[in-house]
C-alpha cells in the first residue's frame, strides 16, 4: 500500500507536468524509465512503449513541429480552457488534446509497470490535466495576449516548458511531490474563480 501511494504520487505530478506542456514530462519520463532511474518505469503491461526510442523520438519530432507551427504560423500553443466564448486556436487545441492523452498514458503506465489496474490510471491523467490547464493556462493566455513583442510571446511558451520539466523531474526525485502539486492546481484554480468572481461582480455594477 504505501508502495502505491508513490506511484499515484508520480503519476499525478506527471500527468500535471503533461497538462502544462506534455512534451519535456514524457521525454524525461521515458528516458528515466528505459535506465531504470529513481524508479520510474514502464517495463510491464501494455505501456512499455513509453520508454521505447521509437516512442521518444516521435515525441521529439513533435515538440519541435509544435514550435515550427507556432513560430512560423503565429499560432498560440494554448487556450483559456475557462473561456467557452473564445475563438480555439488549432494548435492551442490540438496541444491541450495531446496533453490530456500523454498524462493519461504517463499516469496509467506507472500503475501498470508496478502490476496495479491501468485504467484508474487513464482516469486519474484525464482530470489531472484537465486541472493543470484549467488553472495555469488561463494565467499564460492572459500574459500572452498583454505582450506585443511576437520574440516575447514565443518565450512564455519556453517557460512552460521548462515549468513543466521541473515539475516532472521533482516528481521523479520525490514521488509524493505530486499531491502536493495536486494542491497547488486545485488552490490556484479557486484563486482564479475568485478573480473571475469580482471581475463579473464589477461588469454588473458598471451595467447598472
């Protein structure tokens, strides 16, 4: 049991580090796994791809074409998964639907190479995600539309990814970390309803 407990610990922090940007988490994942480090694995059950060069080398590709794109096609690689009204940008939602399917994938296998049930897993990931972008792509988005310089926009992005990694690898190093992130995203969540709150509180008084 107390063996378990780690290993959801792990995979809620990377399904959060996937839901911020899923490429840097799944590499870093898959590279500790296929050496065997700080006990990430994928060796067992139907996901052991995920540590495969195959697997590694596609996720590469895609981080630098999700790059390409957004760099060359001006695209934003996020959204405000809290603004229903808004236009989606294609790339912004096809990045957020490769995030959930990579924490839902990263949060299963780490339950299945330890002989547990996958599908708790795929579960887990989905919401986990979900909470990562609801909570911190709002925050991004924002800051991205306030910033004229095109240089500047493309580096909030560069930021994300390394903000993911970092949270990815402190779950690696401390798998309980991830509860802690869990906290953290339902915490900033509730601010940014807050927010949301007093800034539709004052639209109304304006409107009387």
């Amino acid at each position: 049991m107390h063996g378990l407990v780690f290993y959801i610990g792990l995979g809620i922090g990377l399904a959060l580090a996937a839901g911020l940007r899923p490429f840097l988490p799944a590499l870093l994942a898959g590279a500790l796994a296929s050496s065997g480090t700080l006990g990430v694995t994928f060796a067992h059950g139907t996901f052991h791809f995920l540590q495969e060069d195959w697997w590694l080398l596609a996720v590469c590709v895609a981080l630098a074409l999700s790059y390409a794109v957004q760099i060359l096609m001006g695209l934003s690689p996020i959204i405000d998964p809290s603004d229903r009204a808004q236009r989606l940008d294609p790339l912004g939602a096809a990045l957020a639907g490769v995030g959930i399917g990579t924490g839902m994938l990263l949060f299963a296998g780490t339950l299945a190479a330890h002989h547990d049930a996958a599908w708790p897993g795929l579960l887990g990931g989905f919401f986990a995600v979900g909470l990562s972008q609801r909570a911190f792509w709002p925050l991004v988005f924002r800051a991205r539309a306030r910033l004229a310089d095109g240089g500047a926009r493309h580096a909030l992005t560069l930021y994300l990814d390394a903000a993911s990694l970092v949270l990815a690898a402190l779950v690696a190093l401390l798998h309980p970390l991830g509860y802690v992130a869990l906290a953290l995203c339902g915490w900033m969540l509730v601010l940014d309803r807050r927010r949301a709150g007093r800034k539709y509180a004052g639209l109304r008084i304006l409107g009387r």
